[in-house]
C-alpha cells in the first residue's frame, strides 16, 4: 500500500497552485524564482518572464486580481506578494521588502548583507508584523536585511562625517607639522653649508 503525504505549508503547495491558475506559469514562460511563506499568514514570490513582452508580476496577479485571488482563497486568506525577481540587490531587496517604500539600498556582496533605509513612516511597514515583513524578506532574497529610519541613517551618516573631518584634520595637522620640521631642517643645513 502507498501512502501519500499532503502538506498546505510547504512553500512548493503555492508554486503548484500558481500553475494550476497561471497558464504563463506551468508554460515556463514565467518562472517563480523564489517563495517563502509563514503557512496561513503571508507569501512572497519573486518571479521573472523568459519573454519580454509578458509581465511576470501582471500574468501571476490576472485581470483585476482574479488569478491571484483564487490562489488566495485555496489559502484561506493567506496575503500574497508578488514581486519582480532581478540579479540586481538592490532592486531585489528593494522590491521584498513590498509594500513599504524604500529610500536606500547599501549593500556588502561579501557579507551578503544589506542597510536599508526608509522614511520614518514606512520603518514599522518595512520591518512588518512582529518583524515578519523583513524576515521574508531575508529569506526571499538569501540576504541579511538591515532597516533603519532616514532620521537615525542621517544621525549616523552625521557622526560619521564628524569622524571622518577629525580625523582629517588630525592627518592634516601632522602633515604640516612634518613640513615645518622638513623646512626647518633644510634651513638648518642652508645656513650650516653656507656658514
């Protein structure tokens, strides 16, 4: 006897439903590159079109929602976000961190981390629900996902410029103590050679 085990929270149980409703989808003229889910609370998909002429983002969402809708009702409510999957960070963990309205994107390739900033309105849209927004972020995008208000970025970005004046100040000041002494020395041997 075989026995087969259904699962609704697996992240692929939305993939399968989006090619029951999404011909695009289960034509490969679309592809979903990433999907992430908190099971009976939220879903973000990133995907891409193999066509130019085919609006992933649009073929996934239908004429006034309708495909999207149906995915969502089979979820019971489950919220959807469908974004536009890019090779760019930036634009990527811009684009996850929908619906909030991103300001800056700084990123570490090396890290694999990102500093996002957003207005101060959008800072707790961004960060989401009990961090949730970010966090599916984060796991859409394979990225560390940093968000700060633009009122503590420009805070930060003002200490820093505070240390960066001072500290060229202080390398300046040693670069003409250190020319003085040069000039003073050369005058030394001037009147040394001529005396």
């Amino acid at each position: 006897m075989v026995q087969v085990i259904l699962t609704r929270s697996h992240p692929q149980f939305v993939s399968k439903l989006f090619e029951l409703e999404v011909p695009e989808v289960l034509e490969k003229i679309v592809e979903i590159k990433s999907i992430v889910r908190e099971p009976g609370d939220r879903t973000k998909i990133a995907v891409t079109s193999r066509e130019k002429a085919v609006d992933p983002v649009g073929a996934c969402v239908g004429i006034k929602g309708s495909r999207v809708q149906a995915v969502v009702r089979e979820l019971r409510g489950e919220k959807i976000d469908i974004i536009t999957w890019t090779s760019d960070p930036r634009v990527f963990i811009a684009e996850a961190l929908n619906p909030a309205t991103i300001e800056k994107v700084g990123v570490d390739e090396e890290k694999k981390s990102a500093l996002v900033v957003v207005a101060d309105s959008q800072l707790s849209l961004a960060i989401g629900k009990n961090g949730q927004n970010v966090r599916l972020a984060a796991r859409l995008t394979g990225w560390k996902i940093d968000i700060i208000s633009s009122t503590e970025y420009e805070k930060e970005k003002a200490e820093r410029d505070k240390e960066i004046k001072a500290a060229l100040a202080e390398e300046t000041e040693a670069l003409h103590q250190q020319e003085e002494a040069r000039e003073q020395e050369l005058k030394a041997r001037a009147e040394s050679d001529a005396g």
